[in-house]
C-alpha cells in the first residue's frame, strides 16, 4: 500500500482538468491530502474517511478497497485499490511532487503594511489533512477523526469519526457528543467517560488530532483571488487568507469579518497577530463560512526616525503611540519630546505638535501624516585633538581646563613630540575661526606660561611629531620583475638591492637590458635635492640573468626608476592545435613568433597518406573590430599544398596563439544540397567529375532545379571554406567548377509579392537586350583571342 498516497494526488489532478474556475480550490486540496512520509510509512489512518474518498470521484469498489486498507481489512496478495487504481493511472513515469507548487504571480508592492506577507510564499499553512496538530482551542466537528490512546494501569486505543451528528462511538461505551467542543473540552470529557469503565487515576490518557475534516468557505471582497476553498478545518481564518494570498492593494487588515448565516460572528485584525500573538485570538472556521475583507478605512503614513517607516491602517480611536509602536519605534536619532502630526482640515493640511506625555491621549484620522523628527548632528561640549602622535579625537570640554591638561589627557606628550609650536584653531562668537600658536616647550618648563592658555568650547588643537618633517624617499622598479613597485630608499642602496627587493629578475628579462631614470641628483652632504630627468645608465642582462659586478654594484638615488625589459625574442607559453591527417596531432607550443605552418607540420610527423589538402581548414580566434564582441573565431584561407612545396611563399603562413589546424580526410564525393525541389529539400552525394560544373551536378544527379529555383544564386562551397557564387550573365549563367569534398547549394528565388505590375516598356527591353548581347560577344572575342 505504499503507492496509495500517490494515487490519490494523482486522481485529484486529473480532476483539476475538468474545473477551470476552481483550479486554485483543486490545488489546496492536493496540498491538503498531500503527506511527507516516506511510502514504506504510509499508515492506514492516512486514508481519509469515506466522504472524502467519495467527493474525490472513486467508484465504489475503489471506495471499498482504500476502506479495507484503512481498517485492516485486505488480502496477502495486496488491495485491489492499488492495483486497479495506481496500474490504470499512472501508466507513466511521471513524479508527482506537489510540495513544491509555488505561485509564479507576480504581485504589485504592498500599499499597506501587512497586505505583503500573505504574498511571500513563507507562511505556515496547512496543506494537508493528516497529522495536523489541533490547538485546545480547535472546534471538534463532523468528519474529524480523533485519535485516543490510554496507556499505564488501562490500555486502550482507537481512532474514532466523528458522525454527522456529532458522536463518536468508542467500543466498550456509548455515544459521546464531541461537536463543537474544543479540544481541552473534549479531552477533559473523554477523560470524565471513560473512568466509568477504566481506571484512570493509574493511567495517562492522549487525544490527538488524527484527520482534520474539510470544510469549504469563501473568501470575497479586496482580495487578489477571491472564490471558494476547500481546506482543512485545522486552519484559522488567519491561514485561511493564505489561500487568497491575502488584501490585494485596497483591502484592510485590521477589520476583517468572518459571516456565518448572514451573521458577523467574529473579526480578525492581522496587527494582531503580528505585534500581539497568542492561541487565544485564533479564529476557527466552520463549513460555509465567509470571509470579508472591506476597503481599508483609516490610512496613515508614518515617516522620519522610526525603524520602519510605511504606510499603515490604523483602527477608530487609535492613538498616535499605537502607530508608532507599529513602525517599530523610535530610532536613536529620533526626536521623542514632540511628534509632528500633519492633518488634511478642510481644504488645508493643519500641522499639530504632538508632545511626548499626549501620544497615547491623540488619536489619528485618515490621511493624517506622523513625522519623527531627527536630533541635531551637531557636537557640543566637545574639544578636538588632531596630529600625528597621540591620541587623535574628539573629548568632553571642561571648564578651566588649560592646553597642556588636554595634551596629557590624550597621550599627546613623549619624545617624537615636536616642541616648538602646537596649533589651536579657535571658534569666536561671530562663527570666524582664530589661528594661534604656541610654543610646548615653554610650556613644559613652565605650567604657568602664558602659552599654557585656557581651553574654550570647540577648540581644535594640531599637534606635530617630528616625524612629519622626515622625507621617506623611494626607487621604483618595473617591467620584468616579480613584484613591481615602489621600495624604499636609504643611503647606499645599489641597484642589485632594489632587484631583490623587487622578487628578483623573470626568465623574460634574459638577454635584455635594464634602464635607469633620474629625475633629482641627491647631495647627501647638503641634504639637497637637485632637479635632473635623464636616463643615466643601461644594464645589459646577460644569459642566466647574471649582471656584471659594476652594474650590480650602480649607486642608486633617491626617486631613481628601474624599467627591467623584456626581451623581444621571447615568447610566452603559447600553442597551436593540429587535429585530423598527421601522424602525432596534438597540442604543439610555437618554437617562435616567426614560426610557420610547415614547421608545425613536420613536428607532427608530417602528412598521412590519406591526407586531403584542399579540405585543410584554419581557425583563429581575433579581437572583433567592436569591442562589445569580444574575441571571435575566423576562417584562415589556407593553401597547405602550396605551403609545403614552397615554404618562403605568401601561402606558409605565420602561427599564433591558440590556431587551429585540422587535415580531414579524402573525401572523393560531392554533395548537392538546399531548397531541392524534386528531393523534398534532403541532400545526395555525387562522385566527382572534372571539368563539370554546380549546375551539371545538380541537374544529373538532383533532378534538375525546380520552378522556385534560383538558378544564378547556387553556390559551391569548397571543403577548406572558400566559398564561390555562380555568375550571371543575364541570358546565362556560368556556375564554378565543384572539387574533392565541395557542397553545392541551391536556393529558392525570393517572393516578391509586394511589388506592383509595371507595364511593358518595349525601348527598356530592346535597351537591357543590346547591353546583354555586346557583353556576349565581347566575351567571345576575348576567349577566341585567348585561343590564339
């Protein structure tokens, strides 16, 4: 019976075919019977009870078997259930896997916060009937199946329906009347009943939720799928919305009625929920139920320091301290002492101060607007320490405070300090800034120097180390090094120090030449730098990347500029692939830039016997002329008979990086395809003729070209990519001449339906008929001159 579960899904999708307008109530459905056990796991309480199983569409007998199954009663050989409903339906191999139905709608952002969170696919709703966990504050109605289990000094165990009149029938007892209580109710009666007949001081006593009851109710109003749903009844009218994906842009969340009988019974507010959750607010629904979402009544936008600014639906009397808690409260930055509430009066927007002991007495109307205004940015009390020594920032002014009690407070005083002069820049009263500057090391020596002046609010005080006046030189090394950069210089530094320095010389630097550049000459007994730009000394790298001594030796100075070059000779890793008629093809690295297709070829052991050289085709990858192409693959014309034979000729072509040469084999046959009109369009092969031209194939071999055609447009295309159109001489044509491997195509002649008729002009006729015969006749006077 492990199949049964995936037999009843499929049953439920053949019928979502037949009604269109419930495709959506058909899908919860499925979700609803769908389970998640491994089909080895499939119990028989998962079988839902005989209504189901009859409102699903299944013949009686079918009904009858899944019964069997369900209450133990079934054969060695397994049910005829699955047999006669798994072999009929899923004559394929189809895996249905309806847990991963998403909804690929795509909805407009929320007007109204709360409206979203029915669209985001990432609520819990219960998709299924079985195993659901039923709060104590779920209803019990009919066609629940309830699951009671008595363990300790008593056992007992059974799984009861719930009859359409309310009752449940355990053996050993009578009627018990379960509808409508809630769960906590039943189970406290259940507990009460069976002490009469079992001992239940000495026993514990567990009631569960085995099958849930499906119920049908509709969702109207401002909703983006209103209609009717079948769901288990385990969900609320909170999952319930779920279904229908919730408001749509105009709905309310906050008064949403639940109609039973034309009656309002209850109302739902999803604020609620989000903000102030608890089982208790749960609202359950019972078969025919409606649910009405209204337009939304009261709009209200809040704005400005809350941490989460939107536009909400407030409910009648609610206050401005309601709404804010909504946007999740205050930031740091906000201003709490007074709210801003704009108000649309009349035929002008009022604005209100709203002050912190007022927010939860002021209620808010539609339209109304909350703004959270932000505090000032601005620092007060403060004085400012910046520098290079110390501790840099920003600390608590105090009054009376004098310069050199702030430099202590921030470190700012050891032996890198620079004494002469430390610099307060000063705020006046008139917003203008007053530069002064005072000597520490007076200071120093005595506190009550008149340097040691009193602090004010907003001071900023610079103070210097010596070693911002220190000048850190550098040499730069580039080109072909491992690691470019710039080092830095000290007196007595050689150039082979900067190589180092540098990682060392790279293999492409072999046999090439280092060039220093100076842009400052450097007196070192003067501290002086003179301006100078010139190269003063070339390096030559000999083999091994071996420097002479002298040149290792090279004094540099500061600011100089090693370029390391590479040599012009040398060439990276770089390879060509031959592929096809050679006998070692491969991947081959060129010897040299200069290297040339013959040279490969020989590399490769040279040619096969079946080598065919007129089909030798050459691709290269080259940048395209519009840079937002990239790198694209061209056809090289290659003359590889020509190349060998005369290796200093145009034909032996230079390689590159990543060419591709491929020598197919001999192909002795011809092959005539296209717009065939006598071969349905399919293409034939020829032996090859000398001498005979695209036209006497297609003709003998083709069956001749057809009305649509186009004679003068066949083209040969021959087997190392050249391509060759036919040429039209007017009154005839001449087609080129195929070759060993060549494709001939024939098109079609292209419709002109849109042209208009012109009438018939004699002159233009007899004029076109001149021009065609004169190049005729010029064209035999040519060939009987070339005779001669």
């Amino acid at each position: 019976m492990k199949k049964i579960i995936y037999l009843l899904v499929v049953i439920m999708i053949i019928g979502t075919n037949l009604i269109q307008a419930q495709d959506l109530n058909t899908i919860m459905e499925l979700k609803m019977l769908h389970t998640d056990k491994d089909l080895d796991e499939v119990n028989p309480e998962d079988i839902p009870n005989e209504a189901i199983l009859r409102k699903m569409g299944l013949t009686e007998q079918q009904i009858q078997d899944a019964l069997d199954f369900k209450y133990g009663i079934s054969d060695n050989t397994g049910t005829s259930f699955e047999k006669s409903i798994f072999n009929d339906t899923l004559n394929s191999n189809e895996q249905l896997e309806l847990s991963s139905y998403t909804d690929t709608v795509t909805y407009p952002p929320a007007r109204i916060y709360g409206q979203d969170i029915f669209r985001n696919n990432e609520l819990s709703f219960y998709q299924k009937s079985l195993d659901a966990k039923a709060p104590e504050n779920y209803k019990v109605g009919s066609g629940d199946e309830i699951s009671i289990s008595v363990w300790g000094y008593s056992q007992f165990s059974e799984t009861l329906l719930v009859d359409d009149r309310g009752y449940i029938t355990p053996s050993s007892y009578g009627r018990i009347y379960v509808k409508g209580l809630t769960f906590k109710k039943m189970r406290s009666l259940l507990k009460s009943k069976f002490s009469t007949f079992l001992d239940m001081k000495n026993s514990e006593i567990d009631v569960t939720l085995s099958y849930s009851r499906v119920i049908t109710i509709n969702i109207v109003g401002e909703v983006y799928n209103p209609g009717s749903y079948s769901i288990p009844a385990i969900n609320t009218a909170f999952n319930a919305l779920i279904a229908a994906h919730g408001p749509n842009q105009l709905g309310t969340v906050r008064n949403i009625y639940i109609k039973r009988d034309g009656k309002t019974v209850d109302s739902l507010d999803i604020y609620q929920f989000l903000f102030n959750p608890t089982r208790s607010q749960d609202i359950y629904l019972q078969d025919g139920d409606y649910l009405f979402v209204p337009p939304a009544q009261h709009i209200i936008n809040v704005t400005g320091e809350v941490n989460r600014p939107y536009t909400y639906e407030a409910k009648s009397g609610e206050s401005v301290a309601n709404l804010i808690k909504y946007a999740g409260g205050y930031t740091t930055n906000a201003f709490a002492d007074v709210v801003t509430l704009k108000r649309i009066e009349y035929s002008s927007i009022r604005v209100n101060d709203v002050h912190k002991d007022d927010v939860k007495l002021t209620t808010v109307k539609h339209g109304d607007e909350i703004i959270v205004n932000a505090i000032s940015n601005t620092l007060s009390n403060v004085v400012s320490v910046k520098g290079s020594i110390g501790v840099a920032g920003d600390y608590e002014f105090t009054r009376g405070e004098h310069l050199l009690d702030l430099l202590n407070r921030a470190k700012c005083i050891d032996d890198k300090t620079f004494l002469e002069k430390v610099y307060i820049v000063r705020l006046n009263e008139d917003r203008t800034r007053t530069h002064l500057a005072v000597n520490l090391a007076a200071i120093l020596d005595d506190k009550n120097h008149e340097d040691n002046i009193l602090l004010q609010e907003y001071d900023i005080v610079r103070v210097l180390s010596v070693e911002d006046f220190d000048d850190n030189f550098s040499v730069s090394v580039l080109g072909a090094v491992r690691s470019e950069g710039d080092f830095d210089f000290g007196d007595g530094m050689v150039l082979q120090d900067a190589l180092l320095q540098a990682g060392g010389l790279t293999r492409i630097a072999e046999q090439s030449r280092i060039e220093i550049f100076r842009v400052f000459d450097y007196d070192i007994s003067s501290d002086k730098l003179v301006p100078k730009r010139a190269k003063v000394e070339t390096v030559k790298i000999k083999d091994g990347l071996i420097l002479s001594k002298e040149a290792s030796e090279f004094l540099l100075q500061p600011l100089d500029q090693i370029f390391v070059r590479e040599n012009p000779n040398f060439i990276s890793n770089e390879r060509v692939f031959i592929a096809g008629e050679v006998k070692f093809p491969g991947v081959y690295s060129l010897l040299s830039k200069a290297e040339k297709i013959s040279s490969l070829i020989s590399r490769a052991g040279g040619l096969t016997d079946e080598a065919f050289l007129s089909g030798v085709q050459m691709n290269r990858k080259m940048e395209a002329l519009n840079d937002s192409l990239g790198i694209q693959e061209n056809i090289i014309y290659l003359n590889l008979e020509k190349a060998l034979k005369k290796p200093m000729s145009r034909f032996n072509i230079e390689l590159q990086n990543q060419d591709f040469i491929e020598i197919p084999q001999k192909n002795n046959l011809v092959r005539i395809t296209g717009d065939l009109t006598f071969l349905n369009k399919e293409s034939i092969s020829a032996p090859t003729y000398k001498r005979k031209r695209a036209h006497y194939y297609v003709n003998t071999f083709a069956g001749g070209y057809g009305v649509n055609n186009h004679r003068s447009n066949t083209t040969v295309i021959y087997a190392n990519g050249i391509t060759k159109k036919t040429i039209d001489f007017g009154l005839f044509t001449i087609s080129p001449r195929p070759q060993l491997g060549s494709t001939i195509m024939v098109y079609n002649k292209e419709l002109k339906n849109d042209q208009k008729k012109t009438p018939f002009d004699l002159n233009k006729f007899l004029e076109r008929t001149m021009t065609k015969a004169s190049a005729i006749l010029t064209l035999l006077f040519l060939v009987q001159r070339f005779q001669q």
